[in-house]
C-alpha cells in the first residue's frame, strides 16, 4: 500500500482504469442512499437520479477541487416519515427543499464572517446530543420492521456485522451493501421474496416524481435539522482534506462546499429525492485506493444517473423484504447514536459540568420523547424542536454555569 501511486484530485483515468473505481464508489453509497426512499417512502430511482445529478452540482461549484460524493442523509429520515404520513410526500419535499436554501444561506454567511459564529451557535455538546437524537429516534422504526421476521432481520444484521467488523479493504467499506445483499438472498431462499413486479417491470422507465407542496409543517419540521447535517459535512470535509493533502476548506473554500450540497439538496427536493449529504463510505473508498480523482467521483455520479433509469433495478429495490432492512437498520441507527457519543467524547465534553449535563440531557428527552409544541398555526416538534432548544439553551446558560 505504501508503494501504491496516489492519483490526485484533478488527474484523470482512462477509461478502463477509472470504470471499476468509480463502480466501487457507487457500491460503497448504493446501500445506504437506497435505504433512505425505501424508509420514508420515497423513489428509490429517485433518490439515485438526485444523488448522481448532485454530486454533479457539488463538484461543479467546488470547482472539481474537491472528490465527494453525495448521498441520501440519515438526519432527515425521522422528519420526512412524520411529515409524509401528517401531510404527505409533497409537504415533506418542501421541506427538504429548504432545508437546501438554508444550507445556501449557511454558505453565503461563511463565505462572509467565516465560520467561527457557526462554531459557537452548534458547539459539540450541542451536535453531538441531537445526533445522539437522529440514531435513538429511529430505533423504534427499526424494530417495528425486524419484527416482520426476526430471523430474515437478525440474519440481514448478522452479515452486515461479520462485514463492519471483520471485512478489511473495500469490502469493510460496503457493510450495509453486504447485509443488504445477504439478507435478500435468505429471505429469498425461505421463500419471503416476490420477484413478480421485477419480472414484469420494464427495462427502461422514467422515475416517478414528487414535487413539493407548500407546508408550514414541512418548514418547520424538516428545514432545521440542515444546521446538524452541516456540523456533519464539515466534519466529512475535514477528513477528506487530511486524506488528500490538500487544504480544501480554504482552496475552493468551506463555503463552496456547503454551497455545493445545499444547491443539491435544494433540486432533490424539488423532484422527490432525500437530501443531500457527502459520504463516509466514499471517503473510505478514497484512502483505500488513495484515487482522488473527481473524474472518477463524477463517473460514479454519471452511473448513478443511468441506473435510475433502470426499472428493473428500481423493483428489485423495491421487493427487499422489509425484515431485511430493519435488521440492517438496527445497525446502521445504532451506528448513528453511537458517532454522536463519540462526538462528545473526541470533544472532551465534561457532563460533571452542569450546563453541559443540561444542555445534552434536554436535547434527547425533547428529542427522543417526541415532544411538539404549538406556536399559532406552527408545530414545531422531534428533531426540530430539540435542535432549538439547545441551540437557545447553549446562548442563554452562562458559560461557568456548573
């Protein structure tokens, strides 16, 4: 591996060299950008079509500078499910929506005073509690789906264990691929898998759409949780700089970055894909195979695109048993909660400190609980609602509150 040459970020592969790398990063982002759709109720096809236009957008305004590949993000799985079944799939794309605008927003502030107010309004106790909230709040989703059949899911689980831990090199990266891929084939040998639908679906179709509606409770359900899955992206760039070499939070800039994934998330929403977010499997991919190159990035956008199209593919997706993807996701949300506390624990969050203990201790008890209030016509609850409150309480506590 010390041997092995590095292809840097702007350096492009031919063909024949750069098809089965970008292929490896599709596969490393597959499993989890579907998973996403196949949670919340959204187009699978959709969610690859969007994920490939995206990063498209991303390494465009990043001026190719910067090899990331943007998939469906976790953050917004609880919203979308809370405000599709309340209003449907249309409001939840509106929020979605927004939730790029403010991220454009975030971008254009950035790009102006710099990023040390954002530092001090989303500190770690406050990110890493709300993350905590992501993971812990879907867990009750996670068992209601395994429950269908606890020996599909715990097998589904099981693989994609034996894969995250004991799997090095690429497939280390792909373990949710793997337990994907894994699981269907038992479900399919117990005889819980209908191929029906595949076989009649065409090979060549156009995905189907959902555009946003205009919703209050979108807004204020969804748009907010952007200030948590930016604190992420930040993160993402930052071992992605370190990976590369290169100092890419100033050369194309911080705020291009989050301006890349904003305009991406803005046009997911806009036909019905998930938002946006830069990816740790892909980010994997790149310091095993030490290729940077956004050609690459880009040619795995450019098959992305392709196999949107792909009805076949769409209703393979679309027949995975649902056990199959709930013992998958007791996992991958489990992993969720877990990088949260690890957020806390890398930042040396003292909880022997009252204002830290109170600050993280209302986030996920609003969080986790479920708790909304009403303000006029507005609700605001979940996620959103406990964003806010430590957002106000991280402001409002003084600093040797202890």
């Amino acid at each position: 591996m010390e041997n092995q040459k590095v292809i840097d970020v702007s350096e492009r592969l031919s063909f024949g060299k750069s098809l089965p790398l970008s292929l490896q990063h599709l596969f490393a982002m597959f499993g989890s950008t579907v998973l996403v759709p196949f949670l919340t109720g959204l187009n699978p096809s959709v969610a690859l079509l969007t994920g490939g236009i995206g990063t498209l957008i991303y390494i465009f305004l990043t001026k190719g500078k910067i090899p990331a590949y943007l998939g469906s993000s976790f953050a917004f799985i609880a919203p979308i499910i809370a405000v599709s079944k309340a209003e449907g799939s249309g409001a939840a794309m509106f929020g979605a929506m927004l939730s790029g605008i403010v991220y454009v927003l975030i971008a254009a502030i950035i790009a102006q005073y710099g990023v040390g107010w954002l530092n001090r309004l989303l500190p770690p106790v406050v990110v890493g509690s709300i993350v905590i909230v992501i993971g812990l709040g879907l867990a009750a989703t996670a068992i209601d789906m395994a429950k269908k059949n606890m020996l599909i899911a715990f097998v589904s689980l099981g693989i994609a264990v034996i894969a995250s831990t004991l799997f090095r090199g690429f497939l280390g990266v792909i373990p949710i691929l793997l337990g994907i891929v894994g699981g269907y084939l038992f479900a399919w040998m117990t005889g819980a898998v209908d191929l029906t639908k595949v076989s009649e679906a065409a090979w060549f179709t156009v995905p189907a759409f959902t555009f946003p509606k205009f919703s209050s409770l979108g807004a204020w359900t969804i748009a907010p949780v952007a200030l948590v899955t930016i604190a992420e992206h930040i993160g993402h760039l930052l071992v992605t700089e370190s990976i590369v070499g290169r100092p890419l939070t100033k050369d194309p800039g911080l705020h291009r970055s989050i301006l890349g994934d904003g305009v991406a998330t803005t046009v997911a929403g806009l036909i019905g894909g998930p938002p946006a977010t830069t990816y740790g499997e892909n980010i994997g991919v790149m310091a095993i195979t030490r290729v940077y190159s956004v050609w690459v990035i880009g040619g795995a956008a450019c098959i992305a695109i392709l196999f949107a199209f792909i009805g076949k593919l769409n209703a393979l997706v679309s027949s995975i048993p649902v056990p199959v993807m709930g013992g998958i996701s007791i996992l991958l949300f489990g992993i969720i909660a877990s990088q949260g506390l690890r957020m806390l624990v890398d930042a040396g969050i003292d909880f022997s400190q009252k204002r830290n203990l109170t600050i993280s201790s209302v986030i996920m008890v609003l969080g986790v609980g479920g708790a909304v209030i009403h303000i006029g016509g507005l609700e605001i609850g979940g996620m959103a609602l406990a964003t806010f409150a430590g957002i106000l309480l991280n402001l409002i506590l003084p600093k040797k509150f202890s």
